[in-house]
C-alpha cells in the first residue's frame, strides 16, 4: 500500500468505480491539481496530468475510489498513543493514513486538566505543520463515573465552567468536539460553552435518559459518542440517548464497527434509522496495528488479547484496534449499502465537525484526499491533498 502527497503537480486517476456523495457512478475519473479536485468526469474524456494512475492496472477489476477517510474518534495506533505527543501522534497517524484515514481528530482520554490543556496546546502546535491533523477531541473529563469505560474514574469531573473555559482557551480554536454527560451538574450549560467557542459538543459516556439527551441536543449538542456504548441502552419503555439521538436529524451518531463494541445487526440498525448521520469512528487505542499485549490508555492499564482491549482493573472495552477500512468492510458486511458506509467514513464526519466545505468529498473545489481500493475494498493507493 503507497501513500502518496496531491498537494503539487497533476493527477488523473480514471476507469474506477467512484463512489461519493451517497452514490456510485462506474468508469470515473478525477483529477487533482495543486492539491484539490478541479474535475470530475466519466469514461475517457480525461486530459494528461503529472501522473495517470489507471484503477484497473493498480486495483484490478471493480476498483472502488472514494474521498479520503476521517476518523473524528481515534487514539493511536502502530503502538503509540495520541496523548504521548507529536512524535506519537505522527508515528500512529502513519499507521491509519495507510489504511486511508488521511485526515483525523486526536482524541484524548481522561486526565488532570492541567495535563489535557498542555496536550491540546500541543496539537495546535502541531496542526501548524501536519496538514491531516484536524485538531483535538476531549474524551473526558466530564464523563459520568458510573459509565467510565477505560477512563480513570478518579480523574472525572464535573464540567465547572472555569474547567472547560481553561481546555477551551489552551486549544486556541482546535478542540474539535468534547464529548460530555449532559446530566452531570453544569452539563447543559457546558455544552453551550463548547458550542459558544466553535467546537461540538458530543453525549457520551452517560447515564442519561431520552429526556435529558433531548435537552442535550436542544442545547446544541450534535454528536453521539460511541453510540450504544458508555450510555443506557434501549428499552420500550425507557428509550435512552441512542433513540433519542437517531430520532435528531441534527445529531451524528458515532459507529464502531469492529464486531466487538456492536453486533452487526445494530451496526445495520444505525444505519437504517438514522441515514446520512452515522460517523464510522475506530475509537483505536495504540495496539492498532500492532500485536497483543500490555498497554497504557491514558492513567488506565490495558490488555489485548486476540485484537480485543480490555481495562485491566474492570474489564471493560478499552478503546479498539480497528482501522477504517476495516470499519468499512465490517459495515458493508453488516448489510450497511456501500454508498452509505462510504459516506459515513467520508461526508458525514467532515460536515460534523466543521469540514463539510473542503473535505469528505471528490467534487470538484474539494481538497484531494482520495483512497484506491480493490473490489474487496483492500486499500491499495492513498492520496493526501492540500492544507485545510
């Protein structure tokens, strides 16, 4: 698999399988200038570029090109943690950018705020020099002790407006999302600071019920994280945050589909109740890519057995070791069209934390991620446009 920049010359990549935008349109072509698409067309009626890459010659029969992926929730991967530092960051990025990911949030679980305003400082550092970094997602700490995960749950926190201020002020701008539980003191005016200063705020990790999520979203919260998981699941009689989410045309559900956090027929259930707004996230922690082991997420110890992570101290799923292609194939497995499971590693993240003008797409006037896959959606070739 070759990782390759778009952001200089010309490209042309023709007779594949485009599917973009909810729909699939066969011997396509795109051409990228300068690092965005400046045209988009069928059959042969391309023109010379820099480089002509034919999609049968390099993927075979039925190549499928689609946009570049964004991962909106990741932690790591090839055995470095995002919240380790540039380095780290780098060293996992280059794991998921080969897998398509070309663009991703930092995710950060829980930590002292001290520690978490000093990381996201760092990212918008970093951001000024690694064009696929979109900024930072806080994981905490203002999630509900009784649904922590693999957060350390002495480490959990209240939303105090001065705590959220403080994260908010040492991002400068980059915090991307906060996932929150709405129902702790101060949740719903969290949420609003968060919205106030540009940056989305997300239900997770939560004991709410279908009332309290509604305020949520009423409140201006837009994304669910991890759906199903951290959270109350659904009841007749007791709906929970994923209904009430799924019933929200404004909010994006986050989906992880690596067989572990949801069974294909739920993956299949968010698909068809809540078209156009689920986000293929991999929740990945550092064993991404890399073997079985002992593992640090965050303050918390963790064990891989078989791909699976687990918190040592309880248990519980400690983040994933999934890739997005991987997603993508496990969606389209689960029943999920191909279009739409496409769009949710593609559009559906990009418009939800604020990208949908310049990525998530191959249309022209959109920077020039895109991913070359075979007809069993292998990733063979991954492009990386300009700068946001």
């Amino acid at each position: 698999m070759t990782t390759d920049s778009a952001a200089t010359g010309s490209l042309v990549i023709h007779s594949a399988r485009l599917i973009e935008h909810g729909a699939e349109v066969a011997d396509s072509w795109v051409r990228i200038e300068g690092g965005r698409v400046v045209a988009v067309g069928t059959g042969q009626s391309w023109t010379r570029a820099d480089e002509v890459v034919d999609a049968t010659v390099v993927a075979g029969p039925d190549a499928v090109l689609t946009p570049g992926f964004i991962d909106i929730h990741c932690h790591g991967g090839a055995g470095a943690s995002f919240d380790d530092g540039a380095e780290a960051i780098r060293k996992a990025r280059a794991l998921h950018r080969s897998h398509g990911t070309t663009r991703s949030v930092i995710s950060l679980v829980t930590a002292p705020v001290d520690a978490l305003a000093q990381r996201v400082a760092e990212i918008a550092d970093l951001m000024e020099t690694d064009a696929d970094i979109l900024g930072s997602h806080l994981e905490g700490p203002f999630l509900d002790p009784a649904h922590h995960g693999a957060h350390e749950p002495t480490l959990l926190l209240a939303p105090a407006r001065d705590d959220v201020a403080r994260l908010l002020d040492a991002g400068r701008g980059t915090i991307r999302q906060v996932t929150i539980a709405p129902e702790l003191p101060g949740g719903l005016d969290a949420i609003r600071l968060i919205v106030d200063a540009g940056a989305v705020a997300a239900v997770g990790h939560t004991s709410a019920d279908a009332e309290t999520a509604v305020a949520a979203f009423d409140s201006g919260a837009t994304v669910l994280t991890h759906a199903f998981n951290a959270m109350p699941g659904i009841h007749h009689r007791a709906p929970g945050p994923v209904l009430a989410a799924a019933g929200d045309r404004r909010v994006v559900l986050e989906v992880i589909a690596d067989g572990v956090h949801l069974d294909p027929h739920v993956i299949k259930l968010v698909f068809d109740s809540a078209p156009g707004r689920v986000a293929l996230v991999t929740d990945a922690m550092a064993a991404a890519g890399s073997a079985d082991g002992h593992y640090d997420l965050g303050a918390v110890s963790v064990t891989v057995e078989d791909g699976i992570a687990r918190a040592d101290d309880t248990g519980s799923i400690a983040g994933s070791t999934l890739t997005q292609d991987d997603a993508l194939r496990r969606a389209v497995a689960a029943g999920a069209p191909l279009t739409e499971a496409v769009r949710a590693l593609t559009e559906t993240p990009a418009a939800a934390i604020g990208y949908g003008d310049r990525l998530g797409r191959l249309a022209v006037g959109y920077l020039g991620d895109a991913v070359l896959m075979d007809a069993q959606l292998q990733v063979v070739r991954v492009w990386v446009g300009d700068r946001p």
